[in-house]
C-alpha cells in the first residue's frame, strides 16, 4: 500500500521511515501542504496523511477519492480543517492522532507563569541590558482562582499540574470528567467567567465554541483577567481581544494559538510582508506572549503522531479497531 504524506518536517522523517518499515508501506513524502494543485502527488495511493495547515475541503477530497484514495489521517488532534461531513458521504474513513497529555499541559502552565511574572518584558530589557524592575512586579499563582474550560485529558492534566501550586482550581465542562473531580470544583460557565483570574481553553472546535470568548464573554470576567490559549486560535474572537487589552481589562494573553494564524505559524518570515494587521497588532503587546502553536512540539508527542498517521490508515485499510478513528462507513 501507498500513502501520501504531506507536510512533513524535518524532525518527522526518521519517525515517518520508522513507521513505513514497520507497516510494509510506501510512502510519498513532501513537505507541501495539501492543496487541489498538488493533489496528483497522491496518485496510486490508499491513503494520505496532513498535518493541519491545509483546508481539506468537499473538492479537495473529491480528488483525493477520485485517484483511489480511501484513507485519510490528520497528524494532529485537532480536526476543524477537514470536511468531516462531505469525506463521510464519499466513503472517505478519517483518522486524527493521539497524544500524551502533559506536552500541552506543561506548556500551558509555563504560560501562565509567564504572563503572571511579566517574563516577557523581563526578557526584553535584559537582552539591551536594562535590568530595572519598575512594571515587573508580578503575582503568585497560589493566590488566584484558575478557571479550567474543558476537561478532557489536557484540561485535567493542567488540573493536576496546577494542583500543587495551592491556587483554587474552578472548571467548566458540558461533561463532568470524573478524574478532575477530586481536582476541581465544576461551575456553570458564567461563574468560571465571573471568578478566575485565569482562564484557560482545552477543547476542540467546534461550531458551538468558536469565538467562546467574545467581547460579551470577557465583560464578564474580573478586570486584569489572564487568557490562555492553547488549543485552537478560532475559540477567541481576535478584535474582542485586542479591545480587551486596550482598555486594560485584560492583563495578559498566553497564546500558543490565535484566530487568523494560518499561514504564518510553523514558518520562516523574516523577510516577507504579511497582511494580517490584526495578528501583528496583538503580537506587539507587553503582555501579550504569542508562541507559534508549539505546545504539542515535544518528542514524545511527534512520535506519537506520526504513529498515528500512518498506523491510523493501515489499520482502517486492513479492517482492523482504529482508536483515533473519526468517519465510519456508511451502512
């Protein structure tokens, strides 16, 4: 069996070789990411593999089906950038990839700490040799209330990180997770809002969440509130952000992932003109840390990915459970 796998990087390619001896595949590998005009790179495949930065839309995927094309995995937790309705009605089965929680969360708590000790200014003033502490001052994470707003395997890893910081660990979720119940006290959404001094985001997207917070949502929360973001930039409406910077009602931002991001993370463009105002803008912020969506980007997790990408498709090729599958076919 052949599968095409795009937007390979570097560090995917001993793992991608790892995996296509293991399986008794071929692969075709390219670091492009998917788009109609290069769908031909997956002629004569059973199955293709992406990474994310590529809308796989109705035509797309209708390419893809047309030259034989029949699997489909995203090497990523995170499906939004997938069709998951049309590949569904064209018989196209779909898999994403699974990870080990605490890369995220680790991450995730390491931004707090950032933005609640002004780590980025710090940095800054002592890379021209200003170490001053006038506007440094910061606060002390058992002091705060942290709202978690999703609690599956990375939110009740942040619980369980957090927990021995002593801070008061509120969480909000439409399904109770019975492992972060001894960690946290659940509350409807607009308490978690109305009482954290951080709040942080572990959900997918969905239609029902995108731009969870808004500027409605943020008048909501305690003047000085710290957002983080480390799930999907699209959760957050970016202007609603920038206006709550400006007025000061939002202290801080700690984002690995921000509305509008496609195109610009996982990329060199130091000598390129760019114009999303809008990204740029919020970037510039003293309190705001932008990262470049790299709070999976450990070894273990890469690993893991890349596993499942190409293990997804050979066992939905040959019939066999695929934990991570996201399509069945139809009856």
């Amino acid at each position: 069996m052949k599968i095409c796998v795009y937007e390979a990087r570097p560090d995917e390619r001993a793992d991608l070789e790892r995996q296509a001896a293991l399986h008794g595949v071929e692969l075709t590998v390219t670091d492009a990411v998917p788009t109609l005009e290069n769908a031909d790179l997956a002629a004569g495949c059973a199955g293709v593999s992406t990474l994310g930065q590529g809308r796989l839309g109705a035509a797309l995927l209708d390419a893809y089906y047309a030259q034989g094309v029949r699997y489909l995995s995203t090497r990523t937790v995170g499906y939004d950038h997938i069709d998951l309705d049309h590949a569904r009605a064209i018989g196209l089965r779909v898999c994403n990839a699974s990870y080990a929680p605490n890369g995220v969360a680790d991450f995730t708590v390491m931004l707090m700490l950032m933005c609640l000790r002004q780590y980025k200014q710090a940095l800054w003033r002592g890379q021209v040799n200003d170490f001053s502490l006038g506007g440094l001052q910061g606060r002390e994470m058992k002091d705060l209330t942290v709202g978690i707003i999703g609690t599956g395997r990375i939110g009740v890893q942040v619980a369980r990180n957090l927990s021995g910081f002593g801070c008061r660990l509120l969480a909000h979720d439409l399904r109770p997770n019975p492992a972060a119940k001894e960690l946290v006290d659940y509350v409807d959404f607009d308490t978690l809002l109305a009482q954290s001094d951080i709040i942080t985001l572990h959900m997918p997207l969905l239609d029902s969440n995108r731009h969870l917070i808004n500027r409605e949502t943020i008048a909501k929360m305690r003047d000085g509130v710290v957002i983080i973001n480390c799930s999907r930039g699209e959760m957050a409406d970016i202007e609603a952000l920038i206006e709550g910077i400006e007025t000061g009602k939002i202290g801080a931002l700690g984002m690995d992932t921000v509305e509008g991001d496609e195109g610009i993370i996982h990329a060199d463009h130091r000598v390129d003109i760019l114009p999303n105002r809008n990204w740029f803008y919020l970037h510039q912020f003293r309190n705001v840390i932008m990262t470049q969506h790299m709070a999976f980007y450990t070894d273990a997790a890469v690993a893991s990915m890349v596993a499942c990408g190409i293990g997804g498709i050979c066992q939905m090729a040959a019939g066999e459970p695929c934990p991570t599958e996201l399509t069945k076919p139809v009856d």
